[in-house]
C-alpha cells in the first residue's frame, strides 16, 4: 500500500469510530495521532473590522449569533457524521497537497498589495452540519421526499439497462438492412455494454468533486442524444458508435444512484432501497427483448427501438433536473457555505470540498492504478469479479439463447418470443423479497455485535443463489433444446436463474462492500470492469456455441462452470475472516462480543 491508501485507511479509522472501537496496526503507519475533532463558534476569532462589519449585516437581516455547539461533541450520531465528511474530503480525487507543490516564485499579490494575514484558525471557517437532526442532511429529509426521489432514481436506472438489451430484438432487422451478419449486428449490443465498463471511471470521481446531481444530468443528456444518433444513423458505424458512447453515458446512474441511495437512507432503511435498484438493474434489461420485439414487427421498424430510448431519457432528465436535490453531504455543505458568505458577507466562510484542487496524478492513482491492485493481489475481490463477471456475462448471453430455444426451436415472434424473460422478472422478485426477509434477522446480529458488521454474515443467500442459479441452467438446457416439451417447461427454469442471478449478484457486492468499506469504491470499480467485459463479450461467441454443441450441450457446459463457482462464497464464508487479516486493504474487526468467529458467524 502507498502513503495515499495508508492515510485513507486512517481516515476510515476515524470516520466510523464504533465500528473500530481499537484498531490494530497491522502495518507501520505514521506517529502523528489522528486528530482530535473540535468544534467551536464560527469565526469566534475574527478580526474587530471584520467581526464588526459582520455584526451589521446579521443587525439588518435580524440575524443573531447563537451557540449552536450544545452537546454535539459527544452526540454520536452528529460526530460520526462530521468525520464522515472529513474522510470523505481526504479520499476525494487532490486531495493530497503533496502533488501540487511548485517550484514557481510565487506571484505578487497585485496593485501593489501586500499578502494578507492568514485566517485564523481556519478551522473555524469550515461549516459542518447543525447537529444530528439538521434538516440540510439528506438522510433527515421527510421520508415521503426520500421515496418520491427513490422512485425517479428508480426509473432512471431502468432506462440505463432497458436501453441495454432492446437492440438486441432488432439485430436481425438490422443485420439484414445493413447487409451484414446477425453476429456483426449483435456488436450493437457488446458496444453498449463496453461503455458500462469505461464509464465509472469518470463518473465516480466526478460525482465526488461535485456532487451526485450534476452528473447524473449531464448523463441523461448525452445519453439521450446518443439514442437519437443511434435512431438516424445512415451508417452501421454510425449506429455502433452512437450504442458506445450512449452506454459510456448511461453507465452514470449505474454508478452513482447507489451511492446517492446510500447519502439519503441510513442503515436501517439502506438495504430496502439498494435491493429496488439491483433489482432496477436486472429487471430492466429482461423487460427490453419483448417491447422492443413488437416494435420491430410492427410498422414503426427497428429505428423506434432507439427513439423509445431516446424519449425515456429525455423523460428522465426533465425528472432529475426538476425534482432532484444534490445529495451528496460534502457538497451540500459547499452551498451552505455559499449562503453563509452571500448573507454574513464573511468570505472566509467555506466547506472542506472547497480546499480541494484537482490533480492527475491522484486521479490516475485512485481510479486507475488501486482498482487494478486490488483486484490482482485480493483474493476475495478476484474471485468474486470472477463469478459475478460470468454471471452478468450470462445476463447478456440469455438475449440470444432465449431467442435460438423460442423464435427458431419453437416458432415464436418476436415480440411474443421475449415473454418468456419474465420467468427470471418473477425469480429475481422472490429473491428480492427473499433477501428483505433476512434484514430482520440481520439487524439483530448487527445489535448483539455493538453494531459492528462481520461481512460473511451477507453471505448464505449467495451460496443458496449459486446453487439456483446452476440448477436453472441445466433445467433450461435440457428443457428447451426440443420443440415436443411445452414452452412453459424452459420458461420456468428462469425461476431459478432469475433467484440466483440476484442473490448472488446482490449480496455479493454488500459483501466487498463491508469488507473493504474505505476501499470499497476501488473494489467495486475493478468488478464492475471485469463484469461489464463478461457482458460485452459473451453475446458475441454465444451463437457460435449454440450452433456448434447444441442447447442442450452448450447450457450443460455453463451449468458446469456454475457449479464450479458454487464454492466460491462456501470457502469465503469458512475462512474470509482469515483472509481479511492478511489483506492489505481489508480493516481488521474486533471480534464480535469479545467472542470468536466461527464460519462468519459471530457467537453471542
């Protein structure tokens, strides 16, 4: 680990002090104590002009200064909170000062001004949130807000993965209009899915700088300008080209509703409003393949499969920009302090996001160089991109399977043809209520451990969907590789498919994030690259495989290698707390109730 993780891990440290009540130093680290978080009376020690000038202006708006410190320095909740922000702004891209040092001559002041005196105590300057309760911090807004926005960010990240897989009823239109093989046409929907795995990487930094929203509109926009460049492409380039750039674009709310979920519900509430957006996530790629087989039946043509995209993203960025407020607390805070300046007329005033200057060399470091680490030297991570990229592979692989067992096998339309996804809709709902039914049981471990979450305990609902979820391939194989077995028979093997695809992808990522926490955005930044190149590059041999070993041979084949991976979430769940102390980036618990650890299992 550099110095830059060594001091992210620190700030981890003192972000969440009840969840490391005494860390271990398991590496050298540097003698300085971590500091001591004081709050005092804003601009307490200003100086008598501009303390005096200040008196006036809060005199004619009816201001009035107020002790505003009360018991906040041992409420919990409010300190927590103060020192989330402030690991938060030391994790931000530039943070460090170190890379921006010069060896310029400093410029002169101008106009024949000296330098002024620096602020003093320029912690005194910076604003923080007015306690546990302050409404201006998002998890305090009413809940029926919460919802109504959760409901917009909801289908907002729909129309990112509706978008997805509705080219891919249209690739025999569009292979036959352009002259080109169904293999060429299926590019349309590999390129899209591209962009899911280059986007993050811009996205995620950018929505750290300044804030969720601004992000978030500006891909909404591009997204759907890219929809409508793919709708009138002249050109097969044009049309591909257009499916990149406009996956690049809707990968945003891919990357960023999670987290603005996470700035909004706390931990009690958090777990319902995650498992709505995986469920976002995958539902609306299966949902796509049946509107848009109408679509290309009908006399609109394939064309209105990308213009459909366009208007619900258009219908989506009217949505956010009108009724989406900025989330992220960091910034928040940045306009706070904006009005605190325009009203007090103290332009010292100011919030810890605003110290921060960008540099590439950290934007490298953060967002290239340590997601690709953690990948390579944890295992844990590894195994787990590994197993999720063949399950999100295989997401993508279903768009051509399903269409080879029910359009050629049994002689379905287009548009009747994608009916049968919703067999792996209704599993992914029994997952999803299924995972919401052990929050419960979750919550009280979570209480008898002081709050201190082990992270194998998110573990069991993936081994129970690896196992589904292999099950579901070989009854699919074997199920529709004839026309004289029913319909219905392979169509309800998406039962089992659809349940483990969830559970596994859901709790799978709940775990790295409790394991990683600090790093979690690196870790999740290296299995969302690795997952979206599985789900690029599957579709694009999945034809070939098919035609060669046929339904039957080629789905045994995957079924294999599903089981294969089963254990994968077994050895973690056995042995991951021995791992993780051997990690690098992993924090060390303590043990759970002055307890051991068995099989990831606190004993209380």
């Amino acid at each position: 680990m550099d110095n830059v993780d060594i001091d992210l891990e620190k700030a981890e440290h003192a972000a969440s002090p009840t969840r490391f009540p005494e860390p271990e130093p398991v590496r050298p680290i540097k003698s300085e104590e971590h500091e001591h978080l004081e709050r005092t009376g804003t601009a307490s020690t200003a100086s008598t002009g501009s303390s005096s000038s200040v008196s006036v202006v809060r005199e004619e708006m009816g201001m009035s200064r107020i002790n505003t410190q009360r018991d906040l320095e041992r409420h919990p909740t409010a300190i927590s909170r103060i020192q989330t922000q402030r690991s938060q702004h030391m994790s931000t891209v530039g943070r460090s000062e170190k890379s921006r040092e010069s060896k310029k001559p400093l410029p002169e002041f101008g106009a024949g001004k000296p330098y002024p005196p620096a602020l003093p105590e320029q912690e005194e300057y910076v604003v923080e949130f007015d306690g546990p309760d302050d409404p201006l911090h998002p998890q305090n807004w009413p809940m029926r807000k919460k919802v109504f926005l959760a409901v917009i960010l909801g289908y907002t990240t729909l129309v990112s993965a509706f978008t997805s897989s509705i080219f891919s009823s249209a690739t025999g239109a569009i292979a036959v209009y352009f002259g080109v093989s169904v293999e060429v046409g299926i590019l349309g929907l590999s390129f899209y899915v591209l962009g899911f795995a280059f986007g993050p990487i811009l996205w995620a930094p950018l929505s750290e700088l300044k804030g969720r929203r601004l992000p978030l509109l500006i891909a909404m926009f591009g997204f759907s300008i890219f929809q409508v460049a793919a709708a009138t492409g002249k050109d097969l380039q044009t049309v591909l080209l257009s499916r990149f750039f406009g996956g690049l674009f809707a990968s945003c709310p891919l990357a960023v509703v999670a987290a603005i979920f996470s700035d909004m519900f706390d931990n009690r509430t958090r777990g319902l409003a995650v498992t709505v957006f995986s469920m976002m996530v995958f539902a609306g790629p299966l949902m796509a393949p049946f509107i848009g087989g109408f679509i290309v039946d009908s006399y609109l043509g394939w064309r209105w499969t990308e213009y459909l995209a366009a208007i619900m993203g258009f219908t989506a960025l009217g949505l956010d920009l009108v009724f989406l407020e900025e989330t992220y607390p960091p910034v928040v805070l940045v306009e706070k302090a904006a009005e605190l300046r325009r009203r007090t007329r103290n332009w010292g005033i100011h919030a810890k996001q605003e110290e921060i200057e960008v540099d590439f060399r950290e934007l490298v470091s953060k967002n290239f160089t340590r997601p690709l680490r953690i990948l390579v030297t944890e295992p844990i991570v590894l195994l787990l991109s590994i197993y999720m990229a063949f399950i999100y592979g295989l997401l993508y692989l279903f768009f051509t399977a399903y269409p080879i067992v029910f359009q050629q096998i049994h002689g379905f339309k287009g548009g009747v043809a994608g009916l049968p996804y919703f067999g792996m809709i209704i599993g992914m709902l029994i997952a999803g209520i299924y995972i919401l039914l052990t929050q419960p049981s979750y919550a009280r471990k979570l209480a008898a451990n002081n709050n201190i979450p082990i992270p194998e305990w998110r573990l069991p609902p993936v081994m129970f969907g690896g196992a589904s979820f292999a099950a579901g391939l070989f009854w699919f194989s074997w199920s529709g590789y004839r026309a004289d077995i029913h319909w219905i028979v392979p169509t309800l093997s998406g039962l089992l498919t659809g349940f483990g695809l969830l559970a596994i992808f859901l709790q799978s990522l709940n775990y790295i994030v409790d394991a990683y926490l600090m790093f979690a955005a690196s870790a999740i930044a290296a299995n969302t690259f690795l997952r979206s190149l599985a789900g690029a590059v599957f579709p694009l041999f999945s034809i070939y495989m098919y035609d060669a070993m046929g339904v039957n041979w080629a789905g045994t084949l995957l079924g294999c290698v599903a089981v294969l991976l089963v254990p994968i979430p077994v050895i973690f769940y056995k042995y991951g707390a021995r791992i993780r102390q051997k990690s690098k980036f992993a924090p060390t618990y303590p043990k759970p109730m002055g307890e051991t650890i068995s099989n990831g299992e606190a004993v209380v």
